[in-house]
C-alpha cells in the first residue's frame, strides 16, 4: 500500500492519448496499490470508466469511496455523474 503513484501517472499518460481502456489498467493497479483513505486512484478510475460507458462500475468506485468519507465532494459528484449518465443512456431525464 502506498505505492500507486507510478501506476496512476502512467493512467494520466495513456487518458492524455485518448486510451482509455489501456488507463483503467493502470488506474485499477493504482487503486490495488492505494494506501488507505487515498481517493485519487478510485475517482480517477470511475471517472476513465463513465467515459468508457461503464457506468456501474464506476459508480461502484464512487460508492467505495462514500462508504468510508460519505461527505467526499469528490466521490458524491462523481456518484451523482454516474446517475445521470445512467439516466441519460436509458433515455430518462432527473427530476430533483
């Protein structure tokens, strides 16, 4: 634990060339490595998956996050994202 900084620079590299796929490997080796209570690898992980149209899973990284800090801005924008996305992909629409 505590080692996943090589690991998530080389996710930014490949998200910087559009290789998103390629990314989530990395970031999901950066989340394996995270020390505990570090959220940039899970968020930047969900975040590389709602663009891959993985909804589910990256709102599943949100709510990993949530569980242990359920006041993160981060990670209740990034679960809110997700929703929305969900929504948008069934052709639904939010209603606050």
């Amino acid at each position: 634990p505590g080692r996943s900084e090589g690991y998530l620079y080389k996710g930014y590299v490949h998200i910087d060339a559009g290789r998103m796929a390629t990314a989530a490997t990395w970031l999901s080796k950066a989340v394996n490595f995270a020390a505990p209570g570090e959220t940039v690898p899970q968020l930047t992980l969900a975040h590389v998956e709602l663009i891959r149209g993985e909804n589910a899973r990256a709102l599943q990284l949100c709510n990993v996050v949530l569980s242990s800090n359920p006041s993160d801005r981060d990670a209740q924008s990034c679960a809110a994202a997700c929703k929305a996305s969900r929504l948008a992909s069934l052709g639904e629409t939010a209603i606050d």
